[in-house]
C-alpha cells in the first residue's frame, strides 16, 4: 500500500514538473490576443537566450520605441479605425439577440480596455 501511494506520488511530481518545462515555451494564448510586451520580452529571453544584461537592454529598447510608436497608432486608430469598428459592432449587435447584446457589449469593453493598456 506504501509503494502505490510512494508511486502515484512520484507519477503526480512529475508530470507536474514536465509540465511546468514543458509550458515555459509555449505562451498560452486565446485566438485573437495579442502578447503583451513582457510576454514578448520573455519569448524572447527563452528563444534568443539572453543573459539578464541583453534582457534589461531589451526591455528598455522597447519601452523607448514603444511609446513612439503608441502616439503614431493612437493617432491613427482615433481617425481612422475607431469609426469602422463603430459601425462593425453595431451591425454585430444587431444580429444579436437581446440576452447576448449585454454580453457583447462586455466583451467590447474588455477589448477597449486592453487595447488602451497596450497604447500606453
């Protein structure tokens, strides 16, 4: 009875531990989403395999370009994108039935939000 429960213990550990080496170079992602920076630094880490002076060098590479590009994009997506994607979601909306508008409209929120966080 000892060596099963000693067994099935070792069985649990490492499949556990296989799966934590195993997933550190797999981000998982939801169809659609986008990276964010620091899941992309860290892809990078594990791909390129910098040492932790590239990593920093990196990182401040990024928040430097970052911004610059956020203010072009933003500039960008206020003129041109956020009118279609108006229009889009109310087309959406209007295939919808009534229960689901609420949950759409949650979800657009969200999306807002994260898009906004990553201009930033």
């Amino acid at each position: 009875m000892r060596t099963t429960g000693i067994l099935l213990l070792l069985v649990f550990v490492s499949g556990a531990l296989s799966g934590f080496f195993v997933g550190r170079g797999q981000m998982t992602r939801h169809k659609g989403d986008a990276p964010t920076r620091d899941e992309v630094l860290d892809r990078w880490e594990y791909e390129c395999h910098l040492d932790p002076e590239q990593k920093a060098s990196f990182k401040r590479i990024m928040q430097e370009s970052h911004a610059k590009v956020a203010v072009m994009k933003k500039a960008f997506d206020e003129e041109k994108i956020a009118p279609i994607r108006s229009d889009v979601r109310t087309t959406l909306r209007g295939v919808l039935r009534e229960e689901q508008k609420a949950l759409f409209d949650a979800y657009c929120k969200e999306r807002d939000r994260q898009r906004d966080e990553s201009m930033r």
